[in-house]
C-alpha cells in the first residue's frame, strides 16, 4: 500500500509538473499576447469612436476635394515664382554628343561663343573686353579635366556672354570691365546668387533706361550699388557720356520643382501615413513578442505536437 502512494503521489507530481510547464512555456506567452491585443483593440475603439464623433455627417468625398482642390493653385502659384528666379539663358550648356574628345569639343564651343560675341558686338558699334569670364581658355585646359568639369567652364563663359549681350542691347556706348564674382548659394541651397561687377559707358538717357528695364524685367535682378562719373563736362555733343560703375546680383532657382499634382498629392499622403504610424505608437501597439528559442521553443513544440495532435 505504501509503494502505492508513493506512485501515486510521483504521478501527482509529474502531473503538477506537467501542468506547470504548460502554463510557463505555452499558456503564460499566449495569455501576455492576448492582453496586448486587447489593449491594442480598446486603444483603436477608442481613436474611432473619436474619428466617428468628428467626422459624423461629413460626407468623405467633399472632405477630400476641399483639401485637393487648392494644390493646383498652389502649384502654379509656386511655378510663377521660380520663374522669377529662372535666369533662362544664362547657362545653356547642352550636354556634350557621344563618341567626342571633350577637350576638343571645348575648344569648339569655347571658339564660337567668344568669336560670335565679339562679332556681335562689332556689329552693333560697341567695344568689349577682350574676356573669358573666368573661362580658360583651349590651350590653358589640363589634359585631365572630365567632361563635367568642361561644361561648368562653358557655363561661365555663357553667362558672361549672356550679360554682355544685355548690356549692348541696351544701348551701351563701351563696355570697360565685367567681372563675375564667385557664386553664392542661399536659401537653405534654393537660391544661387551671382553678383556682377560692371564699369560700362552709357549716355544719361540710355543708363536711365537699363535701370527701368531692369525694374520691369520678370526676372529676379537687384542693383546693389553704382556710381557714375561725368569726365567731360563741356561735351559739345548732346548728353556727355558716363562712365557707370556698378554692382548687379541675379538668382536662380536650383532647388526641388514639383511636378504634376499626383506627385504632390502622393507627398501628402506620405506624410499622413507617417502621421499615422506615429498614432498607432499612441495607441499602445507594441512590436510581436518574439519568439523563444532553445528548451523553451523546444518543449512549446513537444506540447503542441503530442497533446494537441498539432
């Protein structure tokens, strides 16, 4: 009888301990995980039953158009103002074509722009500096100097093309001096400035009709100073010329530029889905709980397969 009890009382235990082990290597993860989704489930209840009391008697579709409806306008609000900054034709370098030596092709392009600008200027009875803008010139080129390095040259010497084309349409009698200060870039790197320093001959009449000009162009250009100098008092002449001295900043825009609406809409709802993400951390929602390896996976497997059949 007593070795009865004794198997008795091991099988009680095997049992207890069998039970135990359940709890602790199985149940006791499952239950902790179903307390989790059931915060998880009270915390989105909560949050619709707020979306539902805010949003009750909207209809969904009007909601929508009223926040779509201004992105056109603001798109084209927002494109009229960069093409205040645009400085079109400033810097038209196009790309060079395939199968070329660059250093050749530089000193073709570099041999047009300089001689074409020259003759222009001949043409319409001005005398110019005889300048590169800062450009080398062919036989100043490093023989290592890569195809993009090339084209940022030609874009100096375009740009100091391109002012010194305004300036003779402007009826300038003589053009002394252009230097082209290095460029700045502003506006959390929206903006690059370029401040120009110019020593020009103009008449009264044509000076005070490149300062109008300049305030009525659409583009962004600013006088930051100037200084004129009348050298001959007893010009007998009309209007004696004036040796003008002064500084011009032009800006252009290089940041991002939004495209079609879809892609700013596509923006937006980016960022409502980051909002979104943010919300569900409010929540409660918690990461899965992970796995447990070793005896522990290892008996969870054993309990599964053997007294549930699974």
């Amino acid at each position: 009888m007593k070795k009865q009890h004794i198997v008795g009382g091991l099988l009680f235990l095997l049992l207890v301990g069998g039970i135990a082990s359940i709890y602790f290597f199985y149940l006791k993860g499952l239950w902790e995980k179903y307390d989790q989704d059931e915060q998880s489930k009270v915390a989105w209840e909560k949050k619709l039953s707020q979306l539902e009391g805010t949003f009750e008697n909207y209809q969904p579709e009007a909601v929508i158009a009223v926040w779509r409806d201004p992105i056109p306008d603001f798109i084209n609000g927002l494109r009229r103002r960069i093409n205040v900054f645009s400085m079109e034709g400033a810097f038209n370098v196009s790309d060079f074509p395939e199968g070329v030596i660059p250093k050749f092709y530089y000193e073709e392009r570099f041999d047009k722009i300089y001689l074409d600008l020259q003759t222009y200027a001949y043409q319409k009875g001005v005398r110019i500096p005889l300048s590169t803008f800062g450009a080398p010139t062919p036989t100043e080129l490093p023989g290592t100097w890569t195809e993009d390095m090339l084209k940022a040259e030609l874009a100096k010497l375009t740009f100091g093309d391109w002012i010194t084309r305004r300036l003779i349409d402007q009826k300038a009698q003589n053009i002394n001096a252009i230097e082209i200060w290095p460029k700045r870039v502003e506006n959390d790197g929206m903006l690059e400035k370029y401040t120009v320093g110019l020593s020009v001959t103009f008449s009264m009449e044509s000076f005070v009709e490149f300062l109008k000009v300049i305030r009525s162009e659409p583009e962004f250009v600013s006088v930051n100073a100037f200084s004129m100098n009348n050298t001959q008092l007893r010009y007998p002449y009309g209007s004696p010329p004036l040796n003008v001295e002064m500084l011009i900043t032009y800006a252009r825009f290089v940041g991002a530029i939004p495209g079609s609406e879809a892609e700013m809409a596509a923006t937006s709802v980016s960022d409502v889905m980051s909002g979104l993400e943010e919300d569900m951390d409010d929540f409660g929602y918690d990461e899965p709980v992970e796995e447990e390896s070793g005896f522990g996976r290892w008996w969870k497997d054993f309990w599964s397969k053997y007294l549930y059949g699974g």
